[in-house]
C-alpha cells in the first residue's frame, strides 16, 4: 500500500512526546500545553461549523428524515454545497478516495466470503469510497471442503461509503425494482466502517446480492447434466421402452429384470440429485454465511451512518488537523534555524521511522498552511519560522478572543 498521510497516534501521546524534549523546563511545559489547549479549542469551534453547515445541506436528502422534514429544507439545502463540506473534512480527516482500479480489483477477488456478488450500479448517480489507516492479519480460510489455510488479509481500519441514489423516474427506466429498495430514490446515504479487508469493499455496498461463481456452476451443472443424460440414455430409458414396446406388442416381459434396472437407475438418479443438492446446498450456506458476515459488519463495524456519520468524520478531521499543528511547531520551534517545507517534512518523517517505526507521508504543506492561517508561522524566502511560545499565547489568545 502507499504511503499515507493518516498519523495513527493520538494527540495526547503526540503532546507528550514533543513535551520531553524540554521537560526540565517545567514553564515551558505549562505553556506548551496551554496553547496546544486553545488551538483545540479553536479547531474544535471550526469542526461546530463545518457539522452545521453539513447538516443544513445534507437535510433535504437524509433518508433518516421524514418527507415532512425534508420538505422543510428545500431551498434551504444546497447538494454542491454539502459535496464541497464534506470532501474538505474528509481531506482534513487525512482520508484518501479509493481509484476505480482498486475497486474493480476489489469486486474480482475475494479474501474472506468466498462469494461473488452482483451489485446494481444503476441505483446510483454516483458513489465514491473513502479509506483511512490500514493493516494486515492472518486469518484461516477453508480450501476444499475440509482444508483450511492461513493468509494474510490486508484491511483499511477506516471506510467511508457515499452512495447517491437515482431519482424514481430514472429507476424505473432502468427497471430498478423500487420495492425492494430499503432507501427513497434521490437520498444520499453515507456510512462508516472499521476493519473491512481490502478486497472484499463491495460487501459493504447495501443492494450486494450473492450469485454462483463460476467454479459453482460446474460443479453443480456439469455433473448434473452429463450424469443425469448418462443414465437416462443408459439405463433409465431402455427399460421404460423394453417396457413400453412388450406391452403394446403382448410379448412376454422379464419383468424381474426389467424392474431391477429401472430401479438401479432410480436409484443412481436419486443419488445423483442428492449431490446435486449438496452442491447447491453448499451455495446456499456461502450466502448464509455473507449475510452473518454483513450482519456483523452493520452491528459491530458500523461507527455511523448518515448524518450521524458527521460527528466521527469530524472527530477524526479536528484530531489530525492538531496533530500536524503540533507536529510542524514542536519541530520548527526546536530548529536553530529556519526550514524549508522539504526539510521539516524530512525531519518529521524520519522521526516517525526511527521513533515510532512508522513510515508515513506527512502533510507538511498543510501543516504549515495551518500554522500561518493562525498566525504562528513565518515563511520568508521558501524558509519557515514559528514564532516564540509566550507570543504564540498571545496570537492565539488574541485569535480566540475574535471568534466570540
């Protein structure tokens, strides 16, 4: 996977961190703490109205809204609006749009369920997916039958859908069965999931439906189909005519033999549809299988679901924004000498490898563009500076004092 700009620690561990490397002076302790305390403060205040803003436009297509409550919002939701806000928070959340290449790699292969699944894209106008953090785990899998083997599954720790539904009109053109849509045509529906394995995304898309691989249907036609002509041209059928032309002729019938052979190719017929019914039972308990495995993901996977989605996004937006606040600080303010943006974001990732053995690509434009927006950093010449710790307290007390 490609390196990312997601930083998978808290503020807090962060915070201290940073704070160590002058921890003998208990003044500038308290004064760090303090400011990266307001500047929470003030981006928490940001994230208050980016979730205003989003909930206003996204009202008119909230499918958790009654009619009568949308109703209310039109002219008052602007769907453009809502796009921009939400993609801006997603950018700040560090979280990344996954390329249609990786998700049509995603709906050939299959780690876990072992299922093919056939999703009806004309229900949406658009769609996109959204990734943050990921990881590898070994999990079993069973190979025929009995056999089970262990492989390594690669999961994204966070994925944000967002599905936006085709008008009515437009689906039944496309003979889309409205009936059985859980969602009113025209919504906009997100939702929030941890841990999903990296090519097994379609199984979050809510109208995936289970259908026989390829490998299912020869196991299940082709023995079916050259077993059943086999004994019925073999065996079945002879008998029912040596039977059928005795009759009409009046000749005299070895009926002991014949019955024996009719039943001998009933009975391997029976033996036949038994397999066959295995084969399909086996189909049938792979979908039994998806639903529990779609079942655990909307129970204990799912951390929000459409505007209740906001606040985690939000969460997670507010938390890395601070967090390269620190960062792009801490280390300016520890530099003898100003630095270019190349050499900060050098600094920082190589603090990470060697620190924290975690190798990340750390947004060091937007951490700077952070810090020069709330008036702690200087760039003069392509160099970067931050101002001192007890004037920061004051630009960023002064900053404070103007919001209110």
């Amino acid at each position: 996977m490609n390196r990312e700009h997601y930083i998978p620690f808290n503020k807090e561990f962060l915070l201290e961190q940073q704070i160590a490397t002058f921890s003998e002076d208990q003044k500038k302790v308290d004064d760090f703490i303090k400011l990266f305390d307001i500047i929470e403060h003030y981006y928490h205040y940001e994230a208050f109205n980016l979730n205003r803003n989003l909930k206003q436009n996204y009202a008119l297509f909230d499918p958790d809204l009654s009619p009568k409550e949308r109703e209310s919002f039109i002219g008052k939701s602007d769907f453009s609006v809502f796009k921009e806000t939400l993609v801006t928070v997603l950018e700040h959340g560090n979280y990344s749009r996954i390329d249609k290449e990786t998700l049509d790699k995603a709906f050939k292969d299959s780690d876990l369920i072992g299922l093919n699944l056939a999703i009806d894209f004309n229900a949406f106008k658009d769609y996109e997916l959204y990734v943050r953090g990921n990881h590898k785990a070994k999990e079993k899998v069973t190979k025929f039958i009995f056999w089970k083997k262990e492989i390594e599954i690669e999961y994204y720790d966070r994925v944000m859908i967002y599905l936006n539904y085709n008008d009515a009109n437009y689906l039944r053109e496309k003979k889309v069965k409205l009936g059985k849509m859980p969602i009113e045509p025209g919504s906009v529906v997100l939702k929030i999931f941890k841990r999903v394995p990296k090519n097994d995304l379609e199984t979050i898309f809510p109208n995936a439906i289970p259908k026989m691989s390829t490998t299912d249907k020869l196991l299940l036609w082709v023995p079916g189909i050259f077993g059943g002509v086999s004994l019925l041209s073999t065996t079945v059928i002879p008998a029912l005519i040596r039977m059928y032309a005795a009759y009409k002729s009046g000749e005299t019938l070895d009926l002991l033999n014949s019955k024996a052979s009719l039943n001998q190719g009933l009975i391997a017929l029976g033996i036949l549809s038994a397999y066959l019914f295995r084969q399909y039972s086996n189909f049938v308990n792979k979908k039994i299988k998806y639903s529990k495995m779609l079942s655990d993901s909307l129970y204990f996977k799912n951390l929000g679901n459409n505007s209740g989605a906001f606040y985690s996004l939000l969460n997670s937006s507010e938390e890395e924004v601070l967090k390269e606040t620190i960062l792009a600080y801490a280390f300016l303010e520890r530099s003898k000498n100003p630095l270019t943006a190349d050499e900060l974001d050098y600094q920082i990732e190589s603090w990470f490898m060697t620190k924290l053995n975690t190798d990340l690509d750390f947004d060091v434009n937007d951490a700077l563009l952070k810090l020069k927006n709330i008036g702690l950093g200087i760039e003069t010449n392509g160099k970067w500076e931050v101002i001192s710790l007890d004037k920061a307290l004051i630009k960023i007390d002064e900053l404070w004092d103007g919001v209110f």
